[in-house]
C-alpha cells in the first residue's frame, strides 16, 4: 500500500511540475538578441499580427543598476527585450466571447540573451483561459503565435 501511495504522489507532482513549465512557451536559438526581435518581429506580421511596441527592457534596467547594487542582473542575461504586439480580429473575437480576458490584450513576449543564446518566451493564452467560453479563441491565438515565434527563431 505504501508503494502505491508513494507511486501516486510521485505521479502527482510530476504532473505538476509538468503543468507549471507548459505555461510559458519557450523557443531558443543560437543567435543574437537584435537579431533575434528583427526575426520574431518580422514573422508576428506576416502572421497577422500589429507589433504595437519593442520595449528594450535591459536598457531600461541598467539606467537603474547603481540602486540595485548587488542585486542587479543576477541571471546574468546579456539582454531583455518585450515585444508588444496583437491583432484585431482575434480581440474582437475575444471579446465576444469573454470580454475579462481582453486583460491579456495587448499580448506580449520577451525574448532574453545569454551567451549567445536568445529565448522567446509567451505566456500561453490557452492556459489563462482554460475553461472560459474563449479557449478555443485563445488556443486558435496561442498557435498563431507560437508559429511566428518558432519561424523568427529558426
């Protein structure tokens, strides 16, 4: 009995472990940060997407590295940087069905650097909205996105 027991909560926690790691999407390649936003931004409009805004968002840290002293960049990135993007149609649609989860309108995504690696990374739509009326419209959104991703990552 005791064996069964430790089998399930080993299963259990496996899964999720495995649930709290699938909520963000993440692609890598070797390749630079700039040239890593050039390529993703790129692809997110031939998807259809409105890149809104490109937030260099390492930049903005360093401006405040003095105050943070010792705590400044402790992953020790090489460079962070949010894309801001969305699209019109999927919103509408969004909201039509759901109108609280246009709390994730715009969308986002950063992409970080570290040695000379760069990382897309999404929060997947698909899991805020699990069980609302818009998660067939959010899993639609979410593999729209992570298509552009995986082709400005290759």
């Amino acid at each position: 009995m005791k064996r069964v027991l430790v089998l399930a909560l080993g299963c259990l926690m496996t899964l999720s472990a495995h649930a709290a790691t699938t909520t963000v999407y993440e692609k890598s390649a070797k390749m630079s940060l700039s040239d890593a936003v050039s390529h993703v931004e790129s692809a997110l409009k031939s998807h259809k997407f409105n890149v809104v805004t490109v937030i260099p968002i390492s930049k903005m840290l360093a401006k405040h590295k003095k105050e943070m002293g010792a705590k400044y960049n402790l992953s020790h990135l090489d460079g962070i940087t949010g894309i801001v993007f969305c699209n019109g149609g999927i919103a509408n649609a969004v909201s039509n069905v759901d109108p609280t989860l246009l709390a994730a309108c715009p969308l986002h995504l950063t992409i970080i650097e570290k040695d000379g690696m760069a990382t897309a990374l999404f929060v997947r739509p698909s899991v805020i909205g699990a069980g609302s009326a818009a998660e067939p419209v959010l899993t639609k959104l979410e593999h729209m996105v992570t298509e552009a991703i995986d082709a400005g990552m290759r």
